[in-house]
C-alpha cells in the first residue's frame, strides 16, 4: 500500500494511466483480501490462515 502515491505520481509524471490503474486494482484486492464482511480486518498473521481456509472450504488443524 506505501506504493500507491508512488503509482499515482508516476502516471501523472509520466500520462500514462498504466500506473494508476495499477494503483486502483491493486487497492481494490488489497480491500476485498483483508476487509471482511463486517468491516473488520484480517492481521497479516491470519491472513494466510484464513486465505487457506476459504480455499479449502475444510477446517485447518495445525500441529
């Protein structure tokens, strides 16, 4: 996330809209992965954790 005024800058230096729209989809998975339905966030701890688990849609015992 520090790289988005980096993004948005550079599109603007350069007039290439790339860079923002890279700023933009980026931000956007960035919100949709960590922001939870009820607008608490995932830790970057849990994050793998319950990234696996919706993938597995299985119960995760860790040993």
């Amino acid at each position: 996330m520090m790289n988005l005024p980096f993004l948005y800058w550079a599109s603007e230096e350069t007039g290439d809209p790339r860079f923002s729209q890279i700023a933009a989809n980026y931000a956007d998975m960035a919100m949709k992965a960590f922001i939870r339905g009820d607008f608490s966030i995932i830790y970057g701890d849990y994050f793998f954790l319950e990234a696996l688990m919706k993938l597995t849609d299985k119960e995760l015992f860790i040993w």
